[in-house]
C-alpha cells in the first residue's frame, strides 16, 4: 500500500463544537516548563552544556565543560522566577499544567511542593530535556518509563499527560503505546483536541504552542519587551474569541521560569491575564481538565477508512461509483493515499485522477457504461440502485407518455451524433431542468459534449460519495 502517513485534513471545513463548560468561547490554557535542573549539564553526566532557550545570544554548547553562565540563567527560573509565576497564577486563580522535566522535578521539591499545594497539574517533559531525535527507539522507551517511575517517585502520583518538545519521530507513537496518559501534546497541529489512533489503542492528542510561546524572548525573530508578547497573545485571543462565537476553539499559551519569570518580560503576561479576566465566556482550565471535557463529550468512535481499507474491500465499497467501472476504483486504491482521502471530498478526489488521466478510449467506455435517462434499461427496472434512485430524484420515474416519447427521441439523437449517451447529474436537476440541458447540449459538437460528459460522471460521484459516506 503506498500511503502517507501525515494528516494534512484534520477536521477540515467542519470542527465540532467544543462545548466548553459554561459556554466559553475559548479555552485559554497556560503550561509552565519546568525545566531547570533538567537541562544539558555535565553535572548530569551530558556531553556538553545546554544551549537552548536562554538570554544568551549565539549560545553554543560546550563539549565536557561545565557553563557557569548558562547554568546560573537556568537557576534563576528555579529561585526567582517560578515564585513570581506562583504568586502570580495563585493570586489570580488561575490554574497552570506543569510540564515537569523529572530530574528538574526530583531537584526542586519546595517548588513541587507548591505546585501541588496550588492544585496545578505536572504532567511530564520527559526524564530530561535532551534532544530525542538520535535516540534509538529502545533507548527512547526506556527513557519514558524511567520519566514515569522517577515523575511518580518524586511527585506521589503518575503523570497523565505528556510532552517531551524535543521529541522524535517515535515520540508520540511510544508514549501512546505505554497506556496510562490522558493525552499527548507532542503536536503542534490545530485548535482543538483530537483523536490518534495508535494500534489498538485510542490516544487523546492536546496540540500545544510554539508561537503563544515565551520562548520567542530566546529566538529570533522574537520578542524583544513584554508588551510585545501581551500584543501576540491578545491578538490571538481576540482572533480566537471572535470565531468563539461560532466555533469555540483551545488556545495555549507556552511559558518558562527563566524566561517570563524576569520583571521586564512578566509585566506582559499580566496584562493579558488581566484582559482576559474581563470576559466572562472564557475558560482557563489545566490541560488535564480539557482532557477529561474531551473524553465525555467527543469520545473517539472507531470507523472505516478508506485509506487503510485493503484493495479488496476499497473495490467492493467504491467500485460502483463509477458507473460500472470498478477499474477507476483500482486504480485510485494504487495511489498515495493517507487521512486527507478519508472522506468523500478525498476519496473523490483519487478517483477522478484515474478517470481524468485514463485514455480517451477508456473514458468513453465509462460513459457508454451509463444508462440512457428515462431509457428501456429504466422501463425494465434493471438500473443499478445509485442510477434507479437518481433518476427517481428527478422525477424520471413518473413521465407521462409524451414525455417518455420525448425522451426516447433525443436518447436516440444524442446516442447517435456523439457516439455515448446523455449524462447529466440527475441529483442536481428536475424534470424539466434536464429536458431542457438534454434539448441544449443535443446540438453542441462531440468534443464538449465528451468534455461536458467526463464532469458530469465526476459530479454524480461526488453525490454518490457524500451519500454513501454520510
């Protein structure tokens, strides 16, 4: 099967209604790292010093030494800048999730202690923040299950979401198959939760944020004043709550100890927490909370896809649409299919690239597979069922006599100038929309018509499709 793996569809033009408690527009939800202590560090018996998200510009790694500079960043967001955050969140109310690095968490425990104390969620950031990207697949196993064992040794429970940011390819699909997390948010992806289906099991997958992210004060292009980061979020908020209005949607907001805990980068924070508590159709839950809301009230329901459907079954489902040309089906079932081909937008799409690109000769022969409108094939009720109920639709069943005769004549007419019968799609059409379509396009010369024909065999099996597939 050649298929692609990426979902580039999602939910496509029809997201379903989040359903927010209270009616809220938006679920703006804020994730604290907790990092320091966790980072590159020979102390940690690591190659090198860590060289990522500090105010240090051009930060390199240093290969066997200690960098007491960098080192002493990280400490800050472990002593200064976590309790500004803490007295921050905590005077407002607002829960956090901690995405708790484990050895971060294992060297911190006044500050695990005041997390649990505020009632935030930590969930895990994996064992240490290193790059997963070289690991080897066991490796990278093994690594989740001592995050598990030491998150569960230090904090007293088990963490039930998960988010390494410096994953692999493997990341999500290893951290599903462990079996114990609410969700993952190794994604990047959309607005709203959604459900992956890892194997046997059904695996909640929360999208987190690059962008709403405080680690732009580290990058470039980045923020360079607090107030550019309050103006990003606002905006994103306010984009996000106007289309609340129709279509709640989830918004993170990304945050580091060392990072928004500084003075000047915090004020910006707290102006947008400080907008955003004036609305009152806004939810700020901890990312455990939008799990279970997500669990209860869109709970995954496993179904047919035809990207994953053998050749075999693709055929027998698909093969008729076409009429009476199960080749079409074959050869779109040979094609590079993935997500974006499950539904009927998709699977159309595949078919009519087999019908278009096939041979003019093999093209007539599926329009020569279509039965005459209101023809003898209809009088003998030996229409397939798709063509018997299309027709129907129009009102093809109940002609009068002359109309019938009327009929009869311009089928023998058409037949005979263009070599093919009459197409048209019944579904979109009455009685005397076709009549007067067949009158018209009776008189235009073979090649339209044969061009004409091909568009309207590809629109019958778009409304073949999105029936079947309803």
């Amino acid at each position: 099967m050649n298929r692609y793996p990426r979902n580039m569809i999602g939910y496509g033009p029809d997201a379903p209604q989040a359903n927010w408690p209270g009616g809220a527009r938006v679920a703006v939800q804020f994730v604290l790292n907790y990092e320091e202590g966790g980072e590159n560090c020979v102390l940690h018996g690591d190659a090198a010093s860590e060289a990522f998200l500090s105010d240090i510009t051009g930060a390199a790694m240093w290969q066997g030494q200690r960098h007491w500079n960098m080192e002493s960043i990280y400490e800050y967001g472990a002593r200064a800048g976590f309790w500004r955050l803490h007295r921050l969140f905590t005077g407002m109310d607002i829960p956090l999730t901690i995405y708790g690095v484990a050895t971060a968490l294992a060297r911190s425990p006044e500050q695990v202690a005041a997390m649990k104390s505020a009632g935030w969620e930590i969930a895990s950031h994996g064992l240490k923040w290193v790059e997963h990207k070289d690991m080897p697949e066991d490796e990278e196993r093994a690594s989740i299950a001592e995050a598990i064992r030491l998150h569960t040794e230090v904090v007293g429970e088990r963490p039930l979401g998960w988010y390494t940011g410096r994953c692999s390819a493997n990341t999500v699909r290893l951290v599903s198959e462990e079996g114990g997390f609410d969700y993952v948010s190794d994604t990047y992806d959309d607005d709203l939760p959604y459900w992956l289906e890892v194997g046997d099991r059904d695996q909640l997958i929360i999208p987190y944020t690059l962008e709403a992210n405080d680690m732009r004060f580290a990058v470039s292009p980045g923020w360079v004043t607090g107030e550019d980061f309050f103006v990003y979020l606002k905006d994103a908020f306010d984009t996000l709550y106007e289309e609340g209005a129709d279509s709640p949607k989830m918004m993170s907001v990304g945050l580091h100890c060392r990072l928004i805990g500084r003075p000047g980068k915090i004020a910006g924070l707290k102006r947008f927490l400080d907008y955003i508590s004036g609305f009152d159709d806004v939810w700020t839950p901890r990312r455990i909370d939008i799990a279970r809301h997500w669990q209860a009230t869109h709970p995954h329901v496993r179904s047919e896809r035809p990207s994953q459907m053998s050749k075999d079954r693709f055929v027998e489902m698909f093969g008729g649409i076409i009429e009476h040309s199960p080749w079409v089906a074959e050869g779109a079932w040979e094609l590079e299919l993935g997500p974006a081909h499950d539904s009927p937008v998709g699977v159309h799409s595949a078919l009519v690239r087999v019908f278009r690109t096939a041979s003019d000769e093999a093209r007539l022969g599926v329009l020569n597979a279509h039965p005459d409108l209101a023809g003898k094939l209809a009088a003998a009720k030996q229409l397939t069922a798709d063509s018997a109920s299309e027709q129907a639709s129009a009102g093809l069943d109940a002609l009068t006599d002359a109309e019938r005769e009327t009929f009869t004549k311009l089928n023998a007419a058409y037949t005979a100038k263009h070599g093919f019968p009459f197409i048209i799609a019944a579904r979109d059409n009455d009685k005397a929309g076709i009549l007067a379509a067949f009158e018209r396009r009776v008189n235009n010369d073979r090649d339209t018509e044969f061009a004409e024909a091909c568009k309207q065999v590809e629109r019958i099996a778009e409304l073949r499709l999105k029936e079947l597939m309803a």
